[in-house]
C-alpha cells in the first residue's frame, strides 16, 4: 500500500509546546543564533541529529529492568557482547559512553604527527579526533557524491582510483583505512558491497588495516539489500555480518543504530591494538566489560541490535525518510538526491546562491526555519568543516541543512508540517541574509559558536 504505516503502536506521549513567532525570534537571538544552544522546549519538531534521540522499544524498556549494575563482569555485558558478535564478529569489543569516545581512544594509538587517515568523508568527531593527534583526515568520496543533483545509488563509495594513489604514495604514514556507512557528511549516503570488496582489496594489497564507521550500519545494508545487483533476496543481518567480514574493525555510536540513547563500542581483531586501547578505555571510560555505560545501557543496545535488523523496522525507516524528501524535491527545494537513510540534506548553497560560502547560507536557513516553525536542523556545510587545522577558513566542499528524523518518535503529520515550513522559507530565500562568526572554540567550532546576522 502506498500509505507508510509505523511498525508499532505509541502507548506514552510527551507533549510539545507550541511557540510563537515571536518566542523563537527571541529564542534564537539568546542563542547567538546556533541552535544547538537552544533550549529543547523551544523546539517543535527536533531534527538537529537522529543521535541518541530516539524512542525505545517496549522491549528495550524491560532490558532497562534487566540490567546488572556489577562493577565487573555484569551479565549486561554479556548480553552486549553476544549482540555486537551477532553482527560483528570480531575478536575484540570494547564498550564506551558513545562513538567519539571510541574515535578518541582509536586515534590515540593510531594516530599522530605525519600520519594520514582516509575516508569515504570523515563527520565532525571523527576528523576532530584524527586531528587532535596531530594526523592529517583525508576525504576521497567518489566524484558523484560531490553533486548533491545527481541520481546515483551509492554516492557514499570510496574513490579506488585516488585511494590506491595515496597508499602507493603514502603507505608508510596510514595506520588504517576508514569507511563510513552510510556516508553522514555526504548526505546521509550508502556504499555499496562491491566497492567495500575494492577497498578490502586495496587494504591487504598495501597492507593496511580497514576499519568501518558504522553507525548505520543497518541502513546501509538495507540499501544494499534494495539497489545492489543480486542483493535483493537477503537477510539484512547476513548482508552486515559480510560488511563486518570486510573489515578489520570498528568504530561504532549505539546511538543511531544500536536504537538507544547512549553507548558505542570499538571492536577489532588486532590483539596487541586491542590491548593499547584497552589501557586507554581504563584511563578514561572505566572497565573493559562496562566501558563507561550503566548495566541497563549495554541491555538496551542489546536489544536494539535485535530490532535493528527487522525488514519492517528498516522498511519504515527508510520510506518515512524517503517521504520527507520526496515532499521537499516536489516543492521545487533542491535536496541531496537519491534520499538517504536517517536524514533529508537541503542544498543551501543552490537555495541560496546569493549568499557566499564564508557568510555560511546553511546557517542562514537553518536559522530562518527555526524562526519560520520551530523546527531545529543542523548545518553540515562551512560552518563545521571550514575552519583548517592552521586556523585559516575555507568553503567546505558542501554547503547543506540536514534534517536528521529521530528514530520511531515523529509521525506522518509532523513530517508533512516541515514540508511546509520548508516550503514556506523557499519561497521567500531571495530576502535570506548571511551570518558572520562572533565567537568560536578552537575545534568543533558548530557546537558553542555564537552567531550575528550581517546587515543587508
């Protein structure tokens, strides 16, 4: 049937709180116009990240109840351990509080001055934590990944052609090869079997450990299950654990994939890697069998890699997100075409020509459709990844808004209300106006910078 039907019943509500106009003009100026310092009661519809946010299953609500809050060796654990080697069965699973702890743990001993770690297109932590160390985050997406118009089923593949270059040129200095499934900063975009076998093939004939970003990891193996040539007849959890199979290990936050609200993991075969990050994990997370997460946290992940893999689940994820970008593109506002998983990505460079990169139009609308309905999206464009590791500043290869959809908590009239506040925007983007950085952090500026409009 063309109607998308939710896989499941709501049987407890929060309320929303209905804001005017004016309150969110208000609001947003308090904020230095970032909405990431907006206050949650003054959101209508919260689209800033599908990260953490959300709700869990009547199921993962009783693994709340089961969990097992020994120090050591807790039978949560085990249940957690089971379920990632479920999926991924790799020798080694090392729980932390979410996924940049297990970047920030990995980069640790990977990482360093003169070395180089490449990727699909690293998200923010992710080339945060490289570069913290002093390594350099190298991106080689494919070509058509960078045109945010193009129709193509997996824009989020690793370029082979300029990988194998790097390694030929640069071996020495990378420590492993990353992929990050989907693709979160080139539009929320799945890589296909076929190029993950080409990377795995480029990784052993240069001798280089593959580690996987998987945060979707169910997403994008549903893409895989539904575009790739002879994949269509597969369980979901067969095509991931061929995924795992690809790779020497991962880094992972449960709280896109994993459906809970906290909690990560970092896993590998490497026993001595296992062991380094072990140390660190003790430093800074606490013990290897609780990694910085309560009993009920590792029970609920658990749980959540069980529901993850449903076909119906994953059916309903991805039309309800392929909705909301159908609506977009049918009202003329241009999108990161085909629709990716857990997010819809405007182009706000293309819906605002008239800004220029370095006065930051994915703020500009991001702003302008909190003002407009209350909805929170979050740049993904030069506000996050223009600033260079010197300091200096630069346009970001894309300038978009995304609209990341909560897990299992929004329904089908939410979406059709930001469909029209979307619309309403873009229809007067000619009067949008650019932004100007008033205070910014040294790294990870988006987070706590403040902003100020310019003047027309």
């Amino acid at each position: 049937m063309p109607t998308i039907i939710e896989p499941f019943r709501i049987h407890s509500v929060e309320p929303l709180r209905i804001t005017t106009a004016e309150e969110r003009h208000a609001a947003i100026a308090a904020a230095g116009y970032n909405l990431f310092a907006v206050h949650s009661d003054d959101v209508l519809i919260d689209l800033l990240t599908d990260s953490g946010t959300g709700a869990m299953s009547s199921e993962q609500w009783a693994g709340i109840q089961r969990g097992n809050e020994a120090y050591a060796g807790s039978p949560s654990w085990y249940r957690f351990e089971a379920a990632v080697k479920a999926l991924f069965p790799f020798r080694h699973v090392i729980p932390t509080h979410q996924g940049r702890a297990a970047e920030k743990i990995l980069m640790a001993v990977i990482g360093g001055p003169g070395r180089i770690i490449p990727n699909n297109t690293h998200f923010d932590t992710t080339r945060a934590n490289i570069e913290a160390t002093g390594a350099e985050a190298v991106d080689l997406v494919i070509p058509e990944g960078l045109d945010p118009a193009l129709e193509h089923p997996f824009k989020g593949n690793m370029d082979l052609a300029r990988l194998d270059a790097l390694l030929r040129e640069r071996r020495a200095d990378i420590p492993a090869v990353f992929v990050t499934i989907t693709n979160n900063s080139g539009g929320g975009q799945p890589v296909s079997l076929e190029n993950l076998r080409g990377v795995r093939a480029l990784c052993d004939r240069h001798q280089v450990p593959l580690f996987l970003d998987a945060c979707r990891f169910a997403e994008n193996a549903w893409f895989i299950r539904e575009r790739e040539p002879g994949q269509g007849g597969r369980e979901v959890a067969e095509i991931v654990r061929e995924i795992a199979s690809l790779a020497d290990g991962m880094t992972m936050s449960a709280k896109k994939d994993g459906l809970a609200n906290i909690g990560g993991w970092l896993a590998m075969h490497d026993d001595a890697l296992a062991a380094s990050c072990r140390n660190l994990l003790i430093l800074t997370e606490g013990f290897p069998t609780y990694g910085g997460l309560a009993g009920r946290d590792l029970d609920a992940i658990a749980q959540g890699l069980v529901e993850v893999v449903q076909h119906d689940y994953l059916r309903y994820r991805i039309r309800s997100t392929g909705y909301l970008g159908d609506g977009l593109h049918a009202a003329g506002i241009p999108t990161m075409r085909p629709v990716g998983g857990h997010a819809v990505y405007i182009d706000a460079r293309r819906m605002l020509p008239h800004i220029p990169p370095l006065q930051y139009p994915g703020q500009a609308l991001a702003v302008a459709l909190y003002e407009a309905g209350g909805i929170r999206s979050c740049e993904i464009g030069t506000v996050m990844f223009g600033r260079r590791p010197d300091g200096s500043e630069q346009p970001a290869a894309l300038d978009l808004v995304r609209l990341a959809i909560p897990r299992r908590t929004y329904t089908q009239s939410h979406i059709d209300y930001v469909i029209e506040v979307c619309a309403e925007v873009a229809a007067r983007s000619a009067g949008l106006g650019g932004y100007r950085i008033t205070e910014e952090p040294a790294a990870l500026r988006h987070f706590t910078a403040r902003f100020e409009p310019l003047q027309g």
